[in-house]
C-alpha cells in the first residue's frame, strides 16, 4: 500500500560540530563485529529493523549479506550493555571520500534509555577515524520518531529532504514472522 514517506538527508562536515551524548544511563560497551557474519548482521537488522518498516534485506539469501558485509570499506559496530546487543551502526567509507552511516538504531528493550546517544557519537566519532571527508546519513519519516532529533542533537546538519510514495507492507514485518510486541497499558486510578 503507498505512503507518502519524507526522506531527510543530514550530514557533518567536521569533527568539531558533534555534540557528544552524555554518558549517564546504562552501562555500554561498543564492540567491532571484525568477522562478516550474515546471521549476525541479519539479526541485527530484523531485531532493530522490523518494526520500522526495514524491509530490503529481508529476503536477501546468505550469499547476498556475505557479499555485502565482506567488505574492507564496511564495519559493523554493536553496542551492548550488560552483555545484550543493544543496537548497532553500519559504517560504509564511499568513493567521494564521504563515510556513510549506512544503518543504525536499536533493539526496542533499549529505546529512550540513553543509549542511541551514545551509540550514535561513537558511530560519528569512528566514521572520523576512518579519514572521512564528511559523516552523513538519511533517515525517514517510517523510522523511529526519535531518530531524526538524535542525528540533530549529535551536530549532522539537514542538507535536504525530499517526499516520495512508497510501497509498503500491510502491516510491520516485526523481528521474525509473527512476532507480536507487547501492549503495555498505563493503569488509571478509578
């Protein structure tokens, strides 16, 4: 079914305009995937993914995310706290010199805890070290409504933003096949 999907293009042209998070909040360690693992990647992606509407990779084979991750100009980074993967960045170095957060978010259990903050500086940080010319990413209005605030208060700049429909799926894929996120209810006194 067609949405009317807004598409923001937000990048950081030096080191010196990111505004680190602060580190309050949970513990997290940030973690190199150094060997390409499609289970791992993929994982990641359905888990942080699936209840934004990340659908492209789903059906992708073995092969495919194995040429995709097996890549000297890709790094996957994991954060994790208290040793559960929490979230994770995808960094792509490009041909312009650019580096490109290429995906990133995080697990639901992590949401609004203070760790995409910190995630997101360490990804803005690392895409410096990389020797990158400029730090950007693209985000939507499908994502998680808290992402496009996150890549502003870091210091990434709008650069543009454009509307397009797209064809999604009736309903969000949701992790795996028929997951079901739990409804909380906020208990009211009578």
């Amino acid at each position: 079914m067609p949405v009317s999907v807004v598409i923001h293009y937000l990048e950081m042209n030096d080191p010196s305009q990111l505004r680190p998070a602060s580190d309050g909040g949970a513990e997290l360690s940030i973690v190199r995937a150094e060997i390409a693992s499609p289970e791992l990647n993929r994982f990641l992606y359905t888990a942080v993914g699936g209840d934004w509407y990340w659908c492209e990779r789903i059906a992708w084979t073995h092969a495919q995310w194995m040429e995709y991750l097996d890549r000297p100009e890709l790094e996957t980074w994991v954060g994790y706290v208290r040793g559960t993967p929490a979230g994770y960045a995808e960094l792509e170095r490009q041909e312009d010199g650019s580096v490109k957060i290429a995906y990133f978010g995080l697990l639901p259990a992590f949401i609004g805890q203070g760790v995409g903050g910190r995630l997101l500086t360490f990804a803005l940080r690392r895409g410096w070290e990389m020797g990158a010319t400029r730090v950007r990413v693209q985000t939507c209005s499908l994502d998680h409504p808290a992402a496009l605030a996150n890549y502003r208060a870091r210091g990434m700049e709008d650069v543009r933003s454009e509307t397009r429909e797209v064809d999604t799926l009736p309903a969000l894929p949701g992790p795996w096949p028929g997951a079901k996120r739990p409804v909380h209810h906020k208990r009211t006194s009578e």
